[in-house]
C-alpha cells in the first residue's frame, strides 16, 4: 500500500469528476422526466377539457336541440319574468279559495 501522495491526488481527482458527471447525469435525467411529465400532464388537461366541451355541447343538443346561439336574451327573460308573474297570480288564485 505503497502509494505516493500525488497518485492519491489523481485518484481522489477522478472520484471527484466522475461523481460530478454522474450527479450531471442523474440531474439531468431528472429535469427531462419533470419537462416529459409536465408536457403529460398538460396534454391530459387539454384533452379533458375538449372531452367536458363535447360532452357539453352533447348534452346541450340533446336538452335544447332548437337553441341556437342567435337567443335574444333580453327577451327570452322577459318571457320568463312574464310567465312567473302569471304563476304568481294562479298561485294567489288557487290560496284565495
């Protein structure tokens, strides 16, 4: 076990760079599955949230297949507020009996 003080020099030098590789490596690794796992999962999101809007617009088809997205909405509630204020009086109607 003889060795000179500048082999332990160059052996503790090599320890050190390929340590350091391999950290640079294994950092490197992980960065690339963060940026794999994060473009995953904002695909996944994308494609959820297109699912949500067909399943939507399905639905609306199937509820209100004669709306169309020309609705003049100040008139549709006003229709509704007239047919309320008539519930409102058969209401009072049917309780003053």
């Amino acid at each position: 076990m003889s060795q000179s003080p500048l082999d332990a020099f160059f052996l503790g030098r090599a320890t050190a760079t390929l340590l350091r590789d391999q950290a640079q490596h294994l950092f490197v690794e992980l960065l690339s599955q963060i940026g794999r796992f994060d473009a995953e999962q904002q695909q996944r999101l994308h494609q959820f949230m297109q699912e949500v809007q067909e399943r939507a617009q399905q639905e609306a088809q199937t509820v209100a297949p004669h709306m169309n997205t020309s609705v003049d909405w100040q008139a549709l509630v006003d229709d509704l507020r007239a047919e309320i204020a008539a519930l409102r009086t058969e209401l009072q109607r049917y309780r003053n009996r």
